[in-house]
C-alpha cells in the first residue's frame, strides 16, 4: 500500500509530463489522442467520432466517466443506440436506471426483479421460466448481448490505468466484455480521466496486486487487457481505430489543493463496501455517479460544494473508509475539510449555525449548560411519557413525520457521572 501511493503521488506531482509522455507513445503507435474540459465536451467527440465511421451502434464496456459525461444520453441523441455490456451495467440500463454501486451496478436489485425485467424487455413470458435462476439468467443476457458484440460498430471503455511508457490502455474485467467491446467494432473509443495515467508497466503490475483484491477480494480478475494502439499487419482483431479522450472534468482544479489527495483513487469501491452509511442508504441516496466515502469527496468536488451539501455529512467519523483504502486516502479529514469549506462559505442554513452558535456561547459557561440541560432532559422525559419516546415534536418535525424519537432519560451524563462517583 505504501508503494501504491508512492507511484500515485509521484504521478500526480508530475501530471502533465506523463500525459505528454503518453500522448506521444499512444500516437507513435497508431491511436489518436483527444482532450476533453467537461462531459459535454465528451459527448460531442465521441458523437463526432461515430458520425464520420458511420456508427449507428456503440458496445459499451463499464465506464464511470461516461456516466460523469452523460454519454449514453448524448449517444441517443444524436441516434446513436449505445449498449452496455457489463452484466450489471446492462441490467441498470434496461431498468432505467443509475448504478448503486461502482463494482457491482446492480447490486440493488432482487432476483424476481431481474427475471421480470428480462421477461419484459427480451420478449419473452415471464411463466417461461419456472424459477429465476441466476446461470439461466445469465445464458440469457450472453445470447442478447452476444448480437450486440457482433453488429456494434463502435467500443467504448474506460481505463483503469493508462501506461505512460508504452501508450497503453489497462483495462481489468471479470465478465470478458471487455475483450469482446475492444477487439470486435472496427472503432475503440477510450474515455477516461487524465489522473488515470501512471509511469510504467512495473507500476502497473505492483498496483494490480491490491485494485483485484481491494475490489472483489480476488487475487486476480478473470481478464486484464493490455490495449495499445490499433490493430496491426497480420492481426485477426483488433480496432482499425483507436481513440483516447482524456477528460479533465474538474480533476486538474484538484492538482495543488487540499483535496489532491482524493485524485489517487483507483476506483475499487473497498471504502463503500465498509461504510455504515452506505448500507443504510443504498447508493441512489448519494444523487450522482459515485455513492459511498468516495462520492461524499468526489461529488462536492466535482459537481460543486454549494450542490452537495449533504455528502461530506454522510460519515460516522468511523475511518473505516480511510483504512482500507489501498492507496491510503485520509477520506475521513477530506469530508471534514469539506464541512470546514461549507461554514467558512456561509453555505450552511442560517438555523444551524445559529444553533452552533448558541451551543458554543452555552458551553463556555458550564454551570449554565448545566442547568439548562437539566431542565431539558426532565422536560423530554416528561415529553415522552411512560414508553420512552416523543412520537410528535415541534422541534424535530422531520424526524417525528416517520418515526418515533427516542429520549435517554431524565438524568445527564454529569447527573449520572455524580452518582457514579460517589458510589
């Protein structure tokens, strides 16, 4: 782990010049390599790219920064029918809707959910089937996607690394989809983000013994794929073009800041699949690309604070996050350097830094403090009666809408502290 943030660090010091570094490798080897400000910036050159290849289909392979970018939709827009092809991905986009999860999209929904989904859209009687059985299910979505591999005329993938020294992609999959997306269109669309390059294929291989295993636990995933350039003489597959689009997107604002640290992220989801938060929630809860810790950062920093006020709140302080992750992100002091931004900007509601401010005056007179807390806590107490809780209160509405709240006691912490001492 410390060598994985090593290499991290010692990239995103020098940034540009191991974009430029591959830039030049990429070219030198056949691809094309394209920048992109925005995600809207992202939708008109892959748009750009399909037109003059005669693209009406698009195979796509798991990519977060399409979704950043809203490509699917920019995609269909232009009458471009995109396709996911990672099992979950696809799942989500016959539903209609967004990924819980990062590592596994469709990690929300049930089984009975998934049989009638794929009764409803492959055309088929649900009372075909006479149990949902996942290996059937399967079998299933490999015959659909399988017409897709074979008529798209366009690949898009992301990049879980980018190799500076040889110009290459990496890209790591355990379903196989992305060999077929990379190898069978005549057209390999590469989005990705500029903090995914690294130096070398040494690196590339010391941080593959943690993104495997910081993910899904496995020592090594099923398929990695090493993509460089464009299909060569007396090769059977392969592109007859490849693009690179490297996307900024509001990561090079990060470069110098507090928040640099958080552009280490290899995307393997270890810190949401230990987050209480996150299972209390669900992954739709977090409103953008990326739930869990990693979008309670990412979201505010992307999107804008003022838009994500919430996120940086979503955290019991636990650090669980921050200790598992592989490249060792502190992602506990960034959401609270996150809600140190949100105060010194003014962007918390009046009402609460109101209270705050009465909490501060209040506690620097403790024999006051006391006093009121006393009497808040008999009141509560008499509030909630023989069971122990308020069911409606002025002063909590939202809480009291749909459930009961629950009072201590009619004792302090100091009342009871006492009481304890001299027993």
């Amino acid at each position: 782990r410390t060598t994985c943030e090593g290499i991290r660090n010692r990239t995103l010091a020098d940034l540009d010049v191991w974009l430029d570094i591959f830039e030049e490798r990429a070219t030198a080897s056949g691809a094309e390599v394209l920048w992109a400000r925005d995600g809207e910036e992202v939708g008109r050159l892959v748009v750009d790219i399909a037109r003059r290849h005669g693209v009406s289909k698009a195979a796509k392979s798991k990519s977060m920064l399409s979704e950043e970018a809203h490509l699917n939709e920019a995609l269909a827009a232009a009458g471009i029918r995109p396709v996911e092809t990672d099992l979950g991905e696809y799942i989500v986009q016959l539903a209609g809707e967004t990924p819980s999860h990062i590592i596994a999209p469709a990690v929300h929904k049930t089984i009975e959910e998934v049989e009638a989904l794929f009764a409803k859209e492959h055309g088929r009687p649900i009372e075909t089937r006479t149990s949902a059985d996942i290996p059937d299910m399967t079998r299933e979505a490999r015959q659909v996607l399988r017409q897709h591999f074979l008529t798209a005329e366009m690949g898009i993938t992301g990049a879980n690394f980018l190799i500076a020294e040889t110009g290459t992609a990496a890209l790591v999959t355990n379903e196989g989809n992305g060999r077929m997306v990379t190898t069978l269109p005549k057209v390999h669309v590469v989005v990705t983000g500029i903090e995914k390059v690294i130096p070398t294929l040494e690196d590339f291989a010391t941080l593959m013994r943690l993104l495997p295993r910081s993910a899904t636990g496995q020592s090594i995933s099923n398929y990695v794929s090493l993509l460089t350039g464009t299909q060569r003489e007396g090769e059977h597959d392969g592109p007859q073009k490849t693009v690179f689009i490297l996307v900024d997107n509001g990561r090079a604002n990060l470069l110098g800041s507090a928040y640099q640290d958080m552009l280490r992220c290899i995307r393997c989801g270890a810190c949401m699949n230990h987050c209480s938060v996150y299972f209390s929630l669900g992954g739709h809860a977090y409103g953008w690309v990326y739930p869990g810790p990693m979008g309670s950062v990412l979201t505010p920093l992307y999107t804008g604070i003022e838009n994500a006020l919430d996120l940086p709140h979503a955290t019991t302080g636990c650090n669980q996050c921050g200790s598992v992750c592989p490249v060792r992100i502190p992602l506990p002091r960034l959401m609270h350097q996150l809600r140190t931004d949100q105060v010194e900007r003014g962007l918390r509601p009046l009402s609460e830094r109101l209270a705050f401010k009465a909490w501060a005056w209040l506690a620097g007179r403790p024999a006051l403090y006391r006093w009121l807390t006393r009497r808040a806590a008999r009141y509560l107490s008499w509030l909630a009666g023989e069971d122990g809780r308020i069911h409606i209160f002025g002063l909590a509405p939202g809480w009291t809408a749909g459930r009961d709240l629950p009072v201590a006691g009619n004792r302090t912490f100091h009342e009871l502290y006492k009481a304890r001492k001299r027993a």
